[in-house]
C-alpha cells in the first residue's frame, strides 16, 4: 500500500506521560486525535485524553460521570462470569457496555506547530448530562463566520451521537446538545456555506443492513440537520473494506471539495485516504483515492493501547497553499504530526 505521508521527526509530539491527569486517583492512558485550529496566530490543539484508575492486577475499574458531572469509580473482578473483556476499549457488563476509560478534552497551544503546552485559563471541556456520562471524544472544529463550531462524540449508555458547542474565545462556550442522535460519529463541518447552507459529513452505523459509511446533511443554521445523502461507502477486499469516516472539514480546491479520511479493514487497520466532492454539490463524489496515502508504519503507528492505527480530524493549510500538515492519534495513545501536497493528493485520485 502506498504512503505519502512526510512525518515530523519529533513523533511523537505527545504522549501520556506529557500531560497531567485532570484529577488524583486517574492517570492517562491514552491521548487520542486531536481536532486542530489556529488562534491568535497560533496552532491549537483539542486533544481527547482518555483515563482511567491505576489497574490492579485481579480487577478491572474505570470511571463513568453521574447525571451530575462527578465521577463514580465502577470495579469488576476479572474472573466475574458476567465480564465480558477482550476488547481493550470496551468490554460488558451484565449485558451493558462500559469504556474502559473516560475521555475529555484538553486545549494545548503551540509557537511552532511541533512543541504543545498547556496554556493557563483555558478550560477543558468535559462530558455533562445523561448522555455524556461515558465522556466525550473526537473533537473536530471549523471556523464560519467568527465562530468555531466543535462537533464531537457524545458517549453514554444511551449510544453514542454528536454533540456540537460553539465558542468565539475559547474560554466561553454555547452547548447546543445532540445534534445527530446514536448510533452516529466522525462529524465534520464544512467551513464554508454553500448556497446559504451548512454542510457536514457524518458517520452513522449500522450493524444489520448497510454499514459504517460516510453521509452528507445540510441546515439552515448549524443545529438542525437533514437531506442526508450516502456518499462513501466501504469496498470489499479493500484497505476501507470494514468502516470509514470523515477527518476534518473539507478542504476547498478549485477541482471541489476535498476530504481526507478514515478507512479500516477487517484486521482493524486504519489507514487514511482522501475523496473530492463536487463545489456546488457536495453530494456528488467526484474521486477517490484507490490506496491509501497513509499507513502504520512507524513503530508508535504499530505499537499502543490499540495499535496499527493512524486516525486524523485535524489540519492545517499553511501559508504555501499546498503544504497539508495534519495532527493525528497513533495507536490510539500518541498525539503526531505530518505533511502532505494537496497537489500529490489530487494527482492519486481516481475518477469515479
């Protein structure tokens, strides 16, 4: 399989031993892909941090929020014959299933795209309600018209959908609930209107008929969507064969839209590729690239809390036009970096 990818030589720029835990008694396990943005002329990251309790040997725990936002501890003997966990993200429960760890968002700032901090008076954004209880993860951010909109994942027993929160300063943000109910994920806006519209492609899943594909909404106002259209769907024997998703919003190009993606096959290897959509419809899938144009190959992209993944929704176009720099989760546990020509991206795409 193919890989165009120019990785930065500091991977990776962030591990769980880099930042702290939000509070004692947790430590990270996990920092996972990062939504991206630029502010005040600098490079900002929205950094999903997943923790959980120190594990002790005969005993799984984890954590869940209450209704209330505190957090309540849950501890599950491993020889419990009602335990379900061989899956090191999910297991079950008396027919009920539990992340293994909680996930919030954390802001980090960088001067040079490659170094991140934790700027002071910034909040994290953490899960509230009855249906964030499991946490909330995924960021991907688009800025319209001064506003950056924040869609991401809202988990809890009740399934797993879209939230959306909007903010101006990123001190100071507007909650407008669920946007898209479960099962759905992998929601990126697009950071222009088109005609009028807002346009966003999304993720629901199915698990009896159809599958984990790629569908496109428009709304009047950003909160309420609809005219869903089915654009990208899986493809036997393929490196996407099993799911795909959305990365970032799409990147506007005089040959359309173009989208930079999620694939996994059966193996559970996710890799990237990309598709362009039609400018004036974005409904119409113009290309898509046949083989990917990244693939785990690094040892921290093989090795992790689940490895053999690489997974973005979060970029930025530098200064040049051309250059792509995108941030993604590696093995589901290091936050990294790399570089792509949008020109070699069109070049790979393949007429439909």
């Amino acid at each position: 399989m193919t890989d165009i990818a120019k990785r930065f030589a500091e991977n990776p720029l962030l591990s769980p031993i880099d930042i702290p835990a939000s509070r004692e008694g947790l430590e990270i396990t996990c920092l996972l892909n990062p939504g991206v943005f630029q502010y005040e002329n600098k490079t900002w990251l929205v950094v999903r941090v997943a923790e959980r309790p120190k594990q002790k040997e005969d005993v799984i725990s984890f954590p869940i929020l209450t209704e209330t936002g505190a957090i309540k501890i849950i501890e599950i003997p491993k020889d419990d014959p009602e335990l379900i966990a061989n899956d090191a993200r999910v297991i079950n429960y008396k027919g009920t299933d539990y992340l293994t760890t909680l996930s919030h968002l954390r802001l980090l700032r960088s001067d040079d795209g490659h170094s991140f901090y934790e700027p002071e008076n910034y909040p994290s954004l953490v899960g509230e309600g009855i249906l964030e209880t499991f946490g909330i993860e995924d960021c991907r951010v688009a800025l319209i018209e001064g506003t950056y909109y924040l869609t991401f994942t809202s988990v809890s027993d009740n399934g797993v959908g879209v939230g959306l929160r909007t903010t101006t300063d990123w001190k100071n943000f507007k909650k407008h609930g669920m946007i898209l109910p479960a099962h759905n994920k992998d929601c990126a806006i697009f950071e222009e209107k088109i005609n009028g519209l807002f346009y966003a492609l999304h993720r629901p899943s199915s698990v009896d008929i159809g599958g984990n594909y790629i569908w496109l909404a428009s709304s009047p106002d950003g909160i309420h969507w609809g005219n869903h259209h089915c654009i990208i769907k899986t493809r036997k024997g393929l490196w996407d064969s099993k799911r795909v998703g959305a990365g970032a919003a799409p990147i506007k190009t005089e040959k359309g839209w173009l989208e930079i993606y999620h694939g996994a096959n059966e193996a559970h290897q996710y890799c990237l590729g990309a598709f362009l959509m039609d400018l004036e419809d974005p409904s119409k899938v113009l290309a898509r690239t046949e083989q990917p144009i990244m693939v785990p190959t690094t040892t921290y992209e093989l090795s992790g809390f689940f490895g053999n993944v690489v997974f973005t929704n979060g970029h930025i176009i530098e200064p040049d036009g051309d250059t792509l720099t995108i941030y993604y989760g590696a093995s589901d546990e290091f936050v990294c970096g790399a570089q792509f020509s949008i020109k070699e991206i069109l070049l790979l795409l393949k007429n439909n």
